[in-house]
C-alpha cells in the first residue's frame, strides 16, 4: 500500500509530505484547492510523462517521492527481486522516487537505484492504480475493457505470457518473410550465379594458371628471335672459341719447362674447353626444345584468348578471374544456405505459433469461465449503486492479437427491457460513471492489487446512491487500500482517514488530516457549501455517526 508521499517545488505544492494509512482514505476541498494536483504529482512518480509545467514557479526542478508498503505484494516484491531494486535492509519497502528538471530531462529512482522509466512503470503498475474521469472515457475502448475484465479473470502471468508468446511468434514470422522475400528476390540471381559457376568450373582454370601462361605465350611469342641468338651463339663458340682453345693448348704442350704455374694454366685452360662444350651442348637443347614447343602457341594464345574473354564477362582483370571465381562459388553456398536456414525459420515459426495458441487457448477458457460471473457481480454493483434495473453482458469477438484469441465488448442497457448494446452507443455521462465504477470495484475486489486511487469516481451520483459508493468503497477497502478524492459527504464520512486540501494566503496547496469537530465542519461545507450553519453540521454529525456505526459492524464480520 501507499504509505508517504512527499512532494516538492510540483505545480502549487512548495513542500508537503503526507502520511496514508490503509483502509479507505478521503480527500475532500473546495473546488481548485488543488486536489488533483496531488494525483497528477503521484502519477508523475507513477511513471506518467512529465511537463515543465508541472515545475513550481522560480525552480529549476521538481522532486516527488512515494514509499510504498509491499508486505502484501508479492508480485511487486518478485519484480524487485528480478530487477536487482528490493532493499536489502527491509524488503517489505520500496521507495520511488521521481524528479523532473526545467529543461524537459527527468530521472527516477527505486530504493536509491537509478531506473528507467519503463522499469518505473511496470514496477509501480504492481502497486498501484490511478481512476480518473479520463479512466471512464477509456472504458468505451475495446483495449481498457479487455484490459480489466482479465485483471479480474486472469493472473497477470497468463496474460503477460499471452502477449510475449504472440510477439514471439510475431518477431519469427517477420524474420521467415523477411528472409523468404529475400531469398525469391534473390531467385535471378541465383540462376545466373548456377550458370557462371558451371561455367567457370568447366573451364577449370588453375590458380596462377594466367601468369604462367602469359609467360609461355610470351617465350613462344619470341621462339624466332630466340633461335636465332642461340645459333649465332654457338656458331661463335664453335668457330672462334672452341679452335682457339685448341691451338693455345697445342703452343702450351710445347713448352718444355716443368713450372707448377704452367700446369695450372693448361687444367684451366682444359676447364674452360669443357665448360664451353657443354654450353654448346646446353644452347642446342634448349633450341631443339623451343623448336619442338613452337608448334603449341597457338593452343597458349587461345586459351589466354578465353581468360580474357571471360574476364570481361565478369567485368575483372584477368589475374583476378581465379579469385573471382571462387568468390561466386561462395556466394551461391551461401544461398543455398539460406534455403536451408529457411526451414529452420519456418519450423521455429511453427513451434512459437503453436506456443502462442497455447497460452491463448489457456486465457481463453479462463475469460470463457469468468464471463458470467463478472457480468453478474457488475449487475448487482450497479444494483447498489442506482441502477436497478440495469442489466451487464461480456461478449467476445474473436481475434488474434497480443491480447489472445478474441477481444471483448461490453454490453450495457439502463433498462432491463431493452437489450444490452454497446457501452459506448447506450450509456450516457451518468451512466458510464456508475458503470465504471461498478466494473472497477468489481475487479479490484477480485484483483490483488494493493492499493487504489479514484478520483471523483462518485461524481455524478447523491443522495443515497452516494452512501452505497461510500459503503462499497469501504467493503473494498478491507483488502485494498483506497484512496479517493471525493465531493459527496456521504463517501467522506465514510473514511477511515480524511484529509483535506486547501490553499495558503500564499496560493501553496496544503493538507491536513481532519478529526473531530474539524471533520464535523467540513462534512457541513460539503452538505451546505459556503453556508456553514447549525443544520449543515447536524446533518454531517449524523452522517459521521452512521458511517462510523457502518465501519464498526464490517470490522465485527
């Protein structure tokens, strides 16, 4: 439940901490005392966007801190849990704190933990709810009347589960598409990339294979000039050299003189004759095998003839057709993985699908259970409350959404000899109060919410129409805290708490619990305005003195 609120520098409030305990609480004042300033502070650290309106005139910010009591909150104390917020020194408290500066940044933070405001809005939506007339207006959408018809038919785990399920199988089934789309606009491709794979795999080019045969065409090009340099080579060798060698060796032979120099110049000599025979022997070789590859260029030249050619075809020098080649063969591995990688997205389609309508089919036959008696209990709360002779349906429509297999329609009639029609073509200003109302009750009794803000819920309803809302109220705050900012008297004196808000000399919004005589007269405000008399404060000392007779006998059940 909500224990303290605190609030500075927000909008008329400069300072001022209020304390709530649990039962039903009252918040009573004149019209633009400033009433609604304090729920609109509580929504600010509820997690609702903020506006540097909001900020106190001549500050730069605004602060507003609410510590809540989650000792009957176990869903509330599972969420801080898992988020790392519970405080370690009393895990039965959390504090929220929320402040919001001048130039549009807010911060917040749970037990001294700083958060996001998503995190902020799911954890305080564990702990409390706000109703307002904007709430009412709500309740003609599908989505809000769906949303508390499974409060009160359904945990929050199921739903919750629904919703992850369906985005689950919907976040697949984009990814199957998306990569199905992909994969046909890829189908030309594809087909072109069979082709030149096919092709460049017959023609089965080696890696390098151009540069060696560049280099070949490039000899075989030349045989002629090559030839020739070879036989002028050792037509030399054997004309001038070769003879030379030879009469040197003879006039050397004939030198009679044993000199170790000497014999070394004839084994050189004899060396250099060698070496020369065998260059002769080497050359010719070399020129018999030239002669013999001559006849070849022709096959070189072609085949260099379609390198180039496809090459140009691929739009790659030549020297990279190699790399080229095995670039497409990657390419279209890859492909083809992707086909195989479909199946896989299509069968994780089916298993998350088959999740989804699971966890529907579950919330469906819990909403299918629930819709009759829901309906019933909205028909006696409006019964309570005025609307005797109203009568309450559930219908369902089906479809798929987030939400489950279908969607839900109230149906509503003031009279219970038309027929129900939809709540949002048949009931009037008055009416959709009262039927929120009802609704509301009916779903925070069966709920495990702790705790419930209403404001001017009753509007609309006197008399004793608004001694049953307060009496209601009272019955639903024996297991929820509820908090109500209230004009009828006769839901203020059913309070177990009653604070009042007024404005200071200074225009300040204040609060202060009321007791006693002070209660007396403000109850008399409420019953006779600004004519304050004898009458007035009767009527209210008899209003006070019933409601507390009233509150008496549900604390003896």
């Amino acid at each position: 439940m909500l224990a303290y609120l605190t609030v500075r520098n927000f909008a008329l409030v400069a300072d001022l901490e209020l304390h709530f305990a649990g039962g039903l609480t009252v918040i009573t004042g004149e019209s633009g005392a400033g009433k609604s300033i304090l729920l609109d502070a509580l929504g600010l650290v509820l997690g609702q966007r903020a506006s540097r309106t909001q900020i106190r005139p001549n500050s730069d910010e605004c602060e507003v801190c609410a510590e809540f009591d989650i000792s009957n909150a176990p869903q509330s104390q599972r969420l801080l849990i898992s988020n790392g917020l519970d405080d370690k020194d009393e895990s039965t408290r959390c504090v929220v704190r929320r402040i919001a500066s001048v130039d549009g940044r807010s911060r917040a933070w749970v037990n001294d933990t700083p958060v996001s405001l998503a995190t902020l809005r799911e954890l305080c939506s564990s702990m409390v709810a706000i109703h307002d007339q904007f709430a009412q207006q709500q309740l003609l959408g599908v989505t809000t009347q769906l949303s508390w018809f499974d409060d009160f038919a359904a945990q929050p785990q199921i739903v919750e589960e629904v919703k992850e399920s369906f985005r689950n199988w919907r976040g697949r089934a984009y990814e199957y598409e998306s990569e199905r789309q992909r994969i046909n606009n890829a189908l030309e491709r594809r087909e072109l990339l069979q082709y030149q794979v096919e092709e460049l795999d017959a023609f089965r080019l080696e890696e390098s294979e151009f540069e060696q045969l560049s280099n070949r065409y490039k000899r075989l090009n030349q045989t002629q000039s090559i030839l020739a340099a070879v036989g002028q080579a050792v037509a030399a060798l054997e004309e001038n050299h070769i003879p030379g060698i030879g009469r040197t060796r003879t006039e050397l032979d004939r030198v009679d003189d044993k000199s170790p120099e000497l014999d070394s110049a004839r084994e050189l000599l004899d060396g250099v004759e060698v070496g020369v025979d065998e260059s002769i022997r080497q050359l010719r070789a070399y020129a018999d095998a030239l002669a013999m590859d001559e006849d070849s260029l022709d096959e070189v030249a072609e085949r260099l003839d379609q390198i180039h050619d496809l090459a140009r075809k691929h739009r790659v020098p030549s020297t990279d057709l190699y790399s080229k080649a095995l670039e497409l063969h990657k390419e279209l591995d890859a492909l083809n993985e992707s086909e195989n990688q479909l199946t896989v997205l299509q069968e994780s389609v089916k298993t998350a699908l088959a999740e989804y309508r699971r966890c529907a089919n579950e919330l469906s036959e819990l909403r299918s259970r629930a819709a009759k008696p829901f309906a019933k209990a909205v028909m006696t709360t409006l019964n309570d409350i005025g609307m005797k002779q109203a009568t309450f349906k559930v219908a369902f429509v089906e479809s798929e959404a987030e939400t489950g297999h279908e969607r839900v329609d109230f149906a509503v009639s003031a009279n219970s000899r038309y027929e129900p029609g939809p709540l949002k073509a048949i009931a009037s200003g008055g009416e959709l109060s009262r039927i929120s109302l009802a609704i509301l009750v009916v779903v925070a009794s069966n709920s495990k919410l702790p705790c419930l803000i209403l404001d001017e819920a009753d509007i609309g309803v006197g008399g004793t129409t608004a001694d049953e809302v307060g009496r209601m109220l009272g019955r639903l705050a024996e297991h929820t805290q509820v908090v109500c900012v209230t004009h009828a008297p006769q839901v203020a004196a059913l309070g177990d708490t009653h604070l009042r808000v007024l404005k200071t000399r200074e225009q300040d919004i204040a609060a202060c619990e009321l007791t006693g005589e002070d209660r007396i007269e403000e109850l008399a405000r409420m019953v006779g305005g600004h004519r304050i008399n004898a009458e007035s404060r009767k009527y209210a000392s008899v209003l006070l003195e019933e409601a507390q007779e009233f509150n008496r006998t549900q604390l003896a059940k």
